[in-house]
C-alpha cells in the first residue's frame, strides 16, 4: 500500500511540475516607451500609501496618444476583455514566485473588447496619469486603446 502512494506522489509530482513553463528572459519586452513608463518611481507614505512619483519623461506623454506593445493580463475571467494589465512578461512568467520580479505594467482601457491572446498585443490610446495610491490602482493607464496590427 505505501508503495502504491508513493507511485502515485511521484505522477502527480510530475505531472504538476510538467505544467509549469521555464522562465525564458528573452520573453520580456523592452522599447523606448517601456522605459519611459518604467521611470516611475514610488513613495511610500507614513500611513502605508504608495504613490507614484513621475518624472519629466512621462509627464510630457500626459493626455497624449501614447503606443505601447505588451502581455495582456486578464484582471477578470472571459475571452474579450475591455480593461486589463499589459505587461513586460507574460502571464506564464509567475510574477510573485522570485524568478522574475514584478514586471512593469499599467492598465489598458479598450474603446471595444480584445480577444485575449499569450502573445504581445500593441495598443494606441491616450496615457493618463493619476495621483492616486498605486496599492489599489494602477496610477498609469491608456485609455480610448485600439489594437494596432
């Protein structure tokens, strides 16, 4: 009898390990206006609040038409989606287990649904930013997005 839970420990050990992808750095996306959305730095106040502190570089994209190509990540269940995260990483990536950090992201407002997809999407939409506590909501959002093919 243990060695029939042993044999089945080890298939089902294998078996969840099978299911998780390798992280593969070539997968992160970089360009000019990533790294202009990355020079975002954060302030944490005495009553545990996380704003945003823009630099000149983004301030200058503020309620301008702004493009950006990314991963989407889902921030609610179904296969179109209006609002969502895009990211430097794919979903795939585990942002939270160490190997990779928490990637860049900003939310995405569509003007109509996207099909999700694991590969980068590239919006077009007007970048917003907001002083807000960044704990809660993302402070940088494109709103008004199309998918540029």
């Amino acid at each position: 009898m243990k060695t029939l839970y042993f044999i089945l420990l080890l298939l089902f050990g294998n078996v969840a390990f099978s299911q998780t992808q390798k992280h593969n750095p070539n997968d992160q996306l970089r360009s000019l206006n990533w790294d202009i959305i990355g020079s975002v730095k954060f302030e944490l106040t005495e009553k545990n609040e996380l704003f945003p502190l823009f630099t000149e570089s983004i301030k200058r994209f503020d309620n301008r038409e702004f493009d950006l190509k990314g991963y989407l990540i889902p921030i609610k269940s179904g296969q179109k989606q209006q609002k969502f995260l895009l990211a430097t990483l794919p979903i795939n990536q585990c942002y939270f287990c160490g190997q990779n950090g928490v990637p860049v992201m900003i939310m995405i407002e569509m003007e109509s649904p996207a099909a999700y997809s694991e590969k980068p999407i590239h919006v077009k939409g007007i970048l917003k930013l907001e002083q807000k506590d960044a704990s809660y909501a993302p402070p940088i959002t494109i709103k008004n997005a199309k998918l540029i093919n």
